[in-house]
C-alpha cells in the first residue's frame, strides 16, 4: 500500500465520505483486488460441497467456476461498496454486509440495482436474484454484531480488521474493540462455522494483539500467509475456526529450483574463513595471511 495508511488519517465513517466511495465504487482496479481477496477469504471458508464432501483448501478452483457449495447464510463484515458481497450471491449464497460508512452502503445499494436498470436485451435473471439475496446493515464492528446466537454459517471480511487497531479517540481501546467484535462474532455462528479475515496489519506486534484476543474469546484457528516470499503480492487472512479443524495452508508461488537452491548453505562463506585464520594466529601459525577485502572471494580462471 503506497502512501499514509488510511486508518491513521481517521475514523473510517469520516474517511470514506461520498467522493471516497464513489471513488471505490467507479475503480476498475479496486473492484479487480476486491473481488479477487473475496473469493480467496470465501475458499477458505470451507463451506460443504453439494456433493456431500467437504471442501478441500488445497485444491485450486477458479474465481469463474468454483465448487458449488451447500446455499448458507454469511455475514460480510465491512461491506464496503459490495464488491466481496457478490461473490457470495453469484455463488448462491444469502448474506448480510454490515459498514459503518453512509456513503459506502449507499454506493452498495447503487452496484446491486444496475441490474434491474438494464435492458430488456441485457437483462440477466440469473444475476438479478444474486443481488435479491443481500440485505445492508448500518453498524460499527468495534461495538460488537447484534445477530442472533448461531444466525450465520460463516463470515468474510476483506481490508477491513485494521480499522480497529487505532484509537481514534481518548476513550476507544483496540483489545476492547477487538473483544467485542470477536466475543459477538464467536456467539452467532454455528458450531462448525469459519470467520475468515483479509487486512494488512501494520507490523508484527498487531497480528500478535488481533490473533491473541481472537483466541481467547473462544476461536480455534490462526494465520495464514499466501505468497510469504513475495513482498507485494503477501496477503494475510485471518482464520477462526468454531470447534477443532484444521488450519489451510497460505497459497506459494516460489519454483521448487528456489527452495533448493536456498537450502544449500554456503558453510565457507568469509566469516568461517576469518574464524580459521583467527584460530591458526592464536595457535602460533605465522603464515597466515592478512584480512583484505579479497578474503573468501572466488578467484578468477587461471590461465
């Protein structure tokens, strides 16, 4: 992310005014990231197949024809202007997206009725019921979900978590804000259920902070990185878990002749080399020769 963090310039109901959203609304690039981020978080889900098997994280689907999963009810936490919540309609899925921007929700609204906006001839059935299915929710995330207990059978969140981590003002409290949304969030899923979160965390000692009040209101689960080894293309997603289950792994794009070829520890390098001249001076060797910056280095070819 190039530039100031949004969450440091401001509460997020300020930030994302009417020209913010329209922005967002109207970014061909963002709808791209958004909707790419979406479909990885509702992957990781693992909701049951129609088949009858549960999903498995390792098999590679794409984003245009995924694994038709059994039709659930998911909440999607900082909606935004709707662009994750269309990946759980056109997978059949009836949700509920809560945000605590006006102007965002409003933006929402706006993407959902294009369809019934259209033509005659470009009209598309199919995708007028994936709109039908959503229902918006005003609502800050740092006070807590007011959903009944075990409403939802699972629950995204895409570029939203880090907003909680500021104090945008004297009295708010991150661990307090963190508790209230994870203790609420951990009450209306069903056992079974998986809360999936993308963010960008500013630095180690937030994951630490998010994933230790995560854990201690109830939530199995943990982090999981894609691309660990490529700095621009990291992502991190946020994996709880109500009951056991195992952890998915983070997607890896590194080739396998990488990982062998860092494997294999140059053991000579130029700090064993001095550690065998220092050792052979003390040990009273006057052949030693001196420490230049052509120390351990490779010679050239001989003639």
């Amino acid at each position: 992310m190039g530039g100031q963090r949004p969450e440091l310039t401001g509460p997020p109901e300020l930030f994302y005014s009417e020209a913010e959203a329209k922005k967002y609304s109207q970014s061909s690039r963002y709808a791209k990231i958004q909707r790419e981020l979406a479909f990885r978080a509702y992957e990781l889900l693992a909701l049951p197949s129609l088949d009858g098997n549960d999903q498995e994280e390792d098999e590679p689907r794409s984003l245009f024809n995924p694994k038709p999963c059994i039709p659930s009810l998911l909440l999607d936490i900082g909606v935004g202007s709707g662009m994750c919540a269309s990946v759980l309609g056109e997978n059949n899925h009836a949700w509920i997206g809560l945000d605590i921007s006006v102007p965002m929700l409003h933006g929402s609204e706006n993407n959902y009725s294009d369809a019934s906006d259209c033509s005659d001839d470009s009209y598309d059935k199919e995708s007028d019921n994936q709109h039908q299915n959503g229902d918006l929710v005003l609502g800050d995330m740092g006070d807590g979900l007011g959903f009944r207990a075990g409403s939802f059978d699972g629950a995204i969140s895409v570029s939203a978590l880090q907003w909680l981590c500021n104090a945008d003002t004297r009295e708010a409290s991150p661990k307090l804000r963190l508790r209230r949304l994870f203790s609420s969030l951990y009450s209306t899923l069903r056992i079974g259920a998986r809360a999936v979160f993308q963010f960008y965390p500013e630095n180690a000692a937030q994951i630490e902070m998010i994933l230790n009040v995560a854990l201690k209101v109830g939530f199995n689960g943990g982090m999981v990185v894609d691309f660990p080894n490529a700095p621009r293309r990291k992502k991190y997603f946020l994996v709880l878990i109500v009951g056991q289950a195992s952890l998915p792994k983070g997607k890896d794009d590194t080739p396998l002749r990488q990982i062998r070829h860092r494997r294999k520890k140059n053991l000579k390098d130029k700090a064993w080399v001095l550690r065998k001249k220092d050792l052979r001076r003390k040990r009273g060797f006057e052949d030693v020769p001196q420490d230049t910056k052509y120390t351990a280095r490779k010679r050239g070819p001989r003639f």
